[in-house]
C-alpha cells in the first residue's frame, strides 16, 4: 500500500523536582481480536450515523470549514466524523462541518496560520495540543511534557476538569483569535525507526523527525539523537530516503499512513499520551448566535465522550494488526532510564508554571 491521501469531504502540567508525573510506562490492557482500522471506522456509529442519516443543509445553513491533517481511519478521524454527525443533527442541518481529512489543507502549523491570518478559509481543526504553544497556548504545552499522564483516566481526570478549561480558552483570552472546543486523545505516543531498535541506547546518533515543538526537540536531544525538523505531509519520503531514521506519532496514526512500509520497528515507551483539541476561530465563534454557540458546545461534549469510549479499543486493534503484519514491536520493561533522560525537559518547560503543573499531576 503507498502513501495515501484521503481528499474525500466526508460526514465523517510545589512538586518539580527533576521528574515526570509517572513512575511507570502505561501499560496497555490485554488486545482485543485484531481488527483493520479502515473496517473499524467504517463499523462506528459515527461513520455509519453520518452516512445512513444525513441531514439536509438548511437553505440558510452556515457552513464551518474543519482541517484534519490525518486519516478518517484514526481515532481522531472518527472524534472529527462524530463531532460532525452531532452538529448537523443538532442544529438540524443549519449548521454545516465541511470536513477537510487527510491534510489537504496543510499541517497542523499552517492549518493554524491560516485560522490565525484571518483569511476564513479555515474556521475550525482538530489538532494536538502541544502545537497551540506558539499560538498563546502556553498552559498547553504541560500537556506534552513526557511521562506526565500514567494512564488515560489520569489524563480523563484533567480533560474533564474546570482546569481544562482554562487550557482551552487562554489563546482566545490573550486575543489571539482562536479558542479550543473540547479535548480528546489519540493514544500514548511511540518512537518508530527504519532501522532495527532494542532500548533507549539505539537513539544515540539518530536523526529523528519532530515538529517545531520545544518539549518533543528537548526529548529527542536527550534521547541522544538529533531532532530534526520535517513536514509531517513529507515525512513518508523523508523516512524512505533516509532523510530521516525515525519520528514517533500515536499507533493508529502510524498504521494509516503507512509509515510500517519504510519504518517496521516500533518501540512502546508512551512518552506521552497524544491530547488533542478541537479549536475554532473566534471569528467563526462569533458569527454564531448563543444557540448555535451551544450546539457546537454539546456537540464537542459528545464528540469528546465518543473519544474516551473509542480509543483505547481501537489503539489495541491496531497493534495487534501491525504484529500480525510483521511489523518489529518492541516493549520496554524498565521505564526509568526514559524518565532520567527528560528531567532537563520537563525543568525547562515548566519554569513559571510549576504549580499549575502540580495540580495536573496531582488528578492521577
């Protein structure tokens, strides 16, 4: 299978003290039955709900344009589908989510300069939360910081706390234009590589991809490897040519764009569980009346609920597919040289915030 690029608009954080929250690597709950993400998607309530029931346009319907820059085979592609399904139905089709899948309209970096540049071209995307640090999400970036959520009902805890809500609109607060919506994950975040990888001491010497994002950079380096900059729209090639050994991304991500074909090896040290948002301008925000304003708000309750009950089933399956194709998946045992080797990351990117950090620690 090569690379695939889906264009098809479908209904689709005093306790610092050099170390993370966690004390172990998550551990993930025995697989179910091994099932391919593509049938999983097409089998949810989301895509079969927005499929079998779509809601005419109103003739006066507002339409939101939403940029995803991965596949409606991933968790976050069925969260976006949903969220979707439940705006159209509840507004009765006045409200339409022109969603965008499979990157057609950029990164997450340009889909946020361009919701940012007041152009309108893009009213809404669903993005990871640690990308909104350059765009007034300061508060944000705690969430990225590696080994800060031992489980998922640790991060749960947070996403469906007051606290999160304060995450979700300090960029809107410091008038930047763009306000979160509601979270959601996409499961824990594995380093993958073309060559094969036995532990931390493989890294050394690497050229591994990562975003413009100072925690996953400062991970990298402490890793022993070097953090390298790409596109994630070029990072099948870069991976292929051997611009880059490695990257990491959630495993349903890695999986549905096919990264197994020129990067097979997988190690699970779940440096972080992928949050996520889903972020609107505060442009589109305001052209909407109070009740449309409440109906994207339930939507996104909804939407993120789907989420919690989605993702940890559908990242299992997709392990199990990956050993079953092959694909060289190793375990770590012993999470701690992982963790010494961020505490220069997690003292660095929360200087100032050391309190608000703590109490996110503390929702374990």
């Amino acid at each position: 299978m090569k690379k695939k690029i889906i264009a098809t608009i479908l209904a689709a954080a005093t306790v610092l003290s050099m170390t993370a929250c966690g004390v172990s690597a998550p551990e993930a709950p025995a697989a179910p039955a091994a099932t391919d993400a593509t049938e999983a998607a097409a089998e949810t309530p989301a895509a079969d709900a927005t499929a079998a029931e779509a809601v005419t346009p109103a003739a006066d319907a507002i339409t939101l344009v939403m940029a995803e820059v991965n596949n409606l085979d991933t968790i976050v592609g069925m969260t976006d589908a949903k969220f979707k399904e439940e705006v159209e139905k509840r507004s009765n089709g006045s409200i339409i989510i022109d969603l965008q899948p499979g990157g057609v309209l950029g990164d997450e970096a340009a889909v946020l300069d361009s919701m940012l540049g007041g152009g309108g071209t893009i009213d809404m995307s669903r993005i990871s939360a640690f990308a909104l640090t350059p765009y007034g999400g300061e508060k944000s970036m705690l969430l990225s910081l590696p080994y800060t959520f031992v489980n998922r009902e640790h991060f749960w805890n947070f996403a469906n706390s007051d606290l999160a809500q304060e995450f979700l609109l300090e960029p809107s607060e410091k008038g930047r234009g763009i306000r979160g919506l509601f979270y959601g994950e996409e499961g824990f975040r594995h380093f993958f590589t073309r060559d094969a990888i036995t532990g931390i001491e493989s890294f050394k010497g690497m050229k591994l991809r990562v975003s413009t994002d100072p925690v996953m950079t400062g991970l990298v380096e402490g890793l022993g490897a070097s953090a390298t900059p790409i596109d994630f729209n070029e990072l099948y090639q870069s991976l292929q040519t051997g611009v880059v050994d490695g990257a990491e991304q959630p495993i349903a991500n890695y999986k549905s764009k096919a990264f197994p074909e020129v990067a097979p090896n997988m190690i699970l040290d779940g440096h972080t569980l992928g949050a996520i948002q889903v972020v609107i301008t505060d442009d589109a925000w305001n052209k909407l009346t109070p009740e449309q304003q409440e109906i994207i708000t339930e939507a996104g309750k909804a939407a993120s609920e789907y989420n919690r009950s989605i993702s940890e089933e559908k990242e299992n399956e997709v392990l199990e597919q990956l050993k079953a194709d092959g694909v060289n998946i190793v375990e770590v045992e012993d999470i701690t040289p992982w963790q010494e080797a961020v505490k220069p990351v997690i003292e660095e990117n929360t200087k100032g915030q050391e309190d608000l950090y703590k109490k996110i620690c503390d929702m374990k």
